[in-house]
C-alpha cells in the first residue's frame, strides 16, 4: 500500500483532504503497480499538490455601517486538461482543507465527464444566511475584486456551491465585468437572460439519479416504485427528488442543518413545490414542512446520536445530498439492515470510509460522488460551450446531452473495474478512470 505521509506530514490539520487522497491513493494501487513509470515520474506527489493555492481578505461593510473582514480562497488544483473548474462555496466551515479535498476531488469528476475542464474550488468563510440581498453584494463585490485577478474564460471558471446560488453569480459576475471590461463566460450557474444554460439548477440532482439508473439496469431494474431516502434540501436535493418522481420512484425525506422530515406517503409534485417555496423563496426550516402536511413527521438534530435517524428508514436507495461525511459506519450498516440496494451520492464525500467500506463489502450499486454527481459540472461545462458560441440550447438538447455523459461517466467506471477485476466497484473504477487520463495529461506536457 502507498504510504501517504508525504501528504500528512505536510498538511497535518487538512483531515477532509487527507481523506480524499487516501481514498483515490488506495484504489489506484493495480494502476501504479501496472505502470511503474508513474512512481519514477512521481505524478502521485505532483497531483496532490495544487498548482496554486490564492488566500486574501475579504473586507466589506453590513447593513448597520460595521467594518466586517472574511477569508476568500481558490485552490488551483490541477490545469492538464483544461482551465480550472470548481465552484465557490461560501460558508462558515469554509477552510484550506475543505477546499483542497474539493479541488482534489473535482479534480477526476471533471475528467471523467470527458470534457476539456480541469479541476479547482474556492469560497470563503462568508455566511449569507441572514443577510439582507445588499450585504451579499457587498460582500460579492468585495470577494471578486480580488479573485478577478486569477480567473478568466481559458484561466478558471468557478461557478456556485453551497451558499452560492443565482443572486451571488449575479453580482459576482457584474464585478467582474466591471473589472475586466469584457463580458465573457467566466463563471457558469448564470441566470438564462445573460448566458445561463437551462438545466444548470437541475444538472447534479438529475444527473445522479440518471447514474442510479444505470446502475439499476445492470442488474436489470429500473427506479420504478423504488423507496428513496434523500438527504438536504437545496438544488441538489429538490431535483434528485424531481427526477425521481419523473422516473416512479417514491421519495420519502429530505433535510437541513435542523433536521429531517420523513413523509411515509411519499412526496409529490405539490409537496415538492411546497419544499421549492418554503427553501428557495421563504428561505424558511424543513421543520416548517410538517405544518402544511402533518401526517408527516420532522426529527430535529440530537448531537448526542453518533448516527444520523435519517438513514434508519426502510427504503430501496438512498441519495445524500447534503453535505460532507453525513453517512458514518453506523449509518451505512443502518442502510444494509434496511434493505438498501443502491446509494447514489450527490453531495460530495458524502460517506466516511469506515461507511464505504461496508457498502462495498456488501456489494451494493454504490455511486460514488465524484461520478454519481458530475452532472453539475457537467452541464456547467456545456454552458461553457453555449457561452464560447454564443447560442443557446433548448432544454431537451441539454438534457439528453446531460443523460448522455452520466450514461457514459456509468460505462466508464463500469469498463474499469472489470478490466482490473473488480466487477462493481466503481469508486475503484472511477477513480482509476479519472486518474489516468488526468496523469497522462500530465506527463505528455512534460515537468510543469
């Protein structure tokens, strides 16, 4: 096994980043121990390391004339196949570790849609929750009037994240056109009017479910009637629930940081608009979902559980979509025991590896993040393409063109884990797809 302590010893706090190198160091092994070269060429110690980490203050004024300062962050992972993409995440948890382990990750999600991207993140420690809409401009104004320094259409093209949606794009992107003086494709999550591509909202929570679907076909099932645990309630969440009930499967909870409501009717087309409401526009609590229908119930966070009562429902697939680490040892067994058959992750690391572990020694249809949610950036990067031509595709082309790079992100990391022996596993598979191109990418540009 391939001692990362080059990575720990290094960055000894950066556990989240930690995590994900160990992961992708620990499938990859038949690949190196396939092409010695590799080693000899040390790509493992030059894709770990961000081409360029940008660190700077974000200072701003709120609503009552007080001076605030928040730490902005990108992390240029790694340029070998194209300009960095990644999103911007802002949040109180916001760190370099967070952000590298993103970087990392987007890194082979990016690769294995087969479009020309490479991989970055950014943010900051910024929270717009509570924020009147002139303290987020502020603040967006703030942050790219640095950041437009090191981005650009064929630099870096970050889009949003978590706490990052149309209204902070909007103002970000204004900035920077003010800045650069030019109106460009810089930033991707844009509203339709100046350059958005439809599906964009939609793309990770359709795209997931589109790669539970196939995986379902390999064993010759289908979604249909299927009971499905969704966690969270943002973009990703609301349209992984959207495309289930497109495809029959009956959806029967969701969540935020409060909590989680469990709806044993199942959701549907009203209740989800009422979910749509009640986040998007109210920017209200689930909590407040059980007053509208009460046959359901909400569970509020208990910190002294070490699992989360989310995962401790009977159903056939589960899809995390809220946050990092949200599915534990315990909470992956409680899955087992509850009869899951597929988990589909639309968040990214969404499961610990003591949780992984049990999904694979259980042989489960388990999707890992970095396929299973490409379908943002995916779509992110065919705005990119509408953005360089100057047109705009209808729904339908964006959609079939969407299903058709999940459909072939699935038979990539299909392909890869049989050619190694082993049948299934497609974090082995996705990883090592994505590894290879990235890395031979790198070697054909020589030491840079």
């Amino acid at each position: 096994m391939t001692d990362i302590t080059f990575v720990t010893d290094r960055d000894q706090h950066e556990h989240e980043f930690h995590q994900a190198v160990r992961e992708v160091i620990e499938s990859i092994q038949p690949v190196l121990d396939k092409n010695p070269h590799y080693r000899r060429e040390a790509v493992l110690e030059r894709i770990v390391e961000p081409e360029r980490v940008i660190l700077f203050r974000v200072p701003w004024v709120d609503d009552q004339g007080q001076v605030r300062v928040n730490r902005g962050f990108r992390v240029q992972m790694n340029s070998a196949i194209g300009p960095y993409k990644g999103g911007l995440r802002f949040h109180p948890s916001v760190n370099l570790s967070i952000l590298k382990f993103l970087a990392f990750e987007q890194v082979f999600k990016n690769a294995l849609t087969s479009l020309p991207m490479g991989g970055g993140k950014g943010g900051s420690d910024f929270n717009p929750k509570g924020k009147s809409d002139n303290e987020v401009m502020r603040f967006c104004q703030s942050f790219m009037s640095e950041l437009f320094r090191h981005i650009g259409p064929n630099t870096d093209v970050p889009a949003g994240d978590i706490g990052v949606g149309a209204r902070e794009i909007g103002y970000l992107f204004g900035t920077y056109k003010k800045l650069a003086h030019e109106f460009t494709g810089v930033l991707t999550g844009k509203s339709l009017n100046w350059g958005g591509s439809l599906i964009r909202p939609e793309a990770t929570g359709y795209g997931c479910t589109y790669f539970a679907a196939e995986m379902l076909s390999t064993r010759n099932e289908t979604l249909e009637g299927k009971s499905c645990l969704v966690s969270g309630s943002g973009n990703v969440a609301q349209y992984t629930i959207e495309k289930l009930l497109d495809l029959g499967a009956k959806p029967v909870t969701f969540s935020d940081s409060s909590g989680y409501v469990y709806d044993p009717a199942g959701l549907d087309r009203d209740k989800l608009n009422h979910i749509m409401r009640l986040k998007n526009i109210q920017r209200g609590r689930v909590e407040q979902y059980v007053e509208q229908y009460p046959e359901a119930t909400f569970t509020p966070v208990d910190p002294a559980l070490d699992y989360n009562p989310l995962w401790n429902h009977r159903a056939d697939c589960a899809f995390p979509s809220a946050t990092q680490n949200e599915i534990n040892a315990k909470d992956a067994q409680n899955l087992i025991n509850n009869g899951i058959q597929v988990v589909a992750e639309g968040a990214n690391m969404p499961t610990t590896p003591e949780g992984v572990n049990i999904f694979l020694e259980y042989r489960i249809l388990y999707g890992p993040g970095k396929a299973a949610n490409a379908g943002g950036v995916s779509v992110s990067g065919l705005e990119m393409a509408q953005n360089s031509m100057r047109i705009n595709w209808p729904k339908e082309e964006v959609d079939n063109r969407l299903k058709g790079i999940m459909k072939n992100i699935h038979r990539m990391c299909k392909e890869t884990a049989d050619q190694y022996g082993r049948p299934g596993n497609y974090v082995m598979g996705a990883n090592i797809a994505g590894f290879t191109k990235v890395v031979d990418s790198m070697l054909d540009q020589g030491v840079v």
